[in-house]
C-alpha cells in the first residue's frame, strides 16, 4: 500500500484530466508546495461539470493544482537505494 502524498513529496503528472484527457502538463515533475481544496466548478477546456477535489499545488502555480488522481509519487533516492540493496541480498 502506498503512503498518502505529503507537502515536500517530489512527484510526476501521469494522467490527464478524467473529463477530457488533456493530457499537456503529463512528465511534469515537481515538488508540492501545498493541498488546495479545489470546489466544483467546470474544466476550463471541454466546460464538462467537475466535482470537488484535493489537488496538489507546485510552487509555481497558486491558484489551481493537479488533482491526486493524476500525480505518481517519485520516490525519495535513500528509498531507492535501500531497495536495490535488500535485491541484492535476496539474489
């Protein structure tokens, strides 16, 4: 089970919007800064109704965010390193 994103977690847009598909911002990488509770409204691209949501916000961005269904957790180094190690043994 994977662990709740946290502000300071460095993470990648992997999906695009549920309405739409737009997909433009997918790849991006970065650090959140803040959550935002973002209320319904409609999506500024295709004007489909969208429900209320948590999005999580980059430092370069403040008024809107990316919702947590499209983001994936990048994993610490330190975190990746243990792994590759415990591998190795097991091996």
């Amino acid at each position: 089970m994977s662990k709740p994103l946290e502000v300071g977690d460095l993470v990648m847009v992997v999906r695009g919007k549920k309405c739409c598909r737009a997909s433009r911002h997918i790849g991006r990488i970065f650090r959140i800064e803040r959550f935002i509770s973002k209320s319904a409204g409609s999506c500024t691209l295709c004007g489909k109704p969208l429900e209320a949501v948590i999005q999580a916000v980059p430092p370069d961005i403040h008024r809107s965010g990316y919702s947590l269904y499209r983001l994936k957790l990048i994993p610490p180094l330190s975190e990746l390193e243990r792994t590759k190690e415990e591998e190795g043994v097991l091996a």
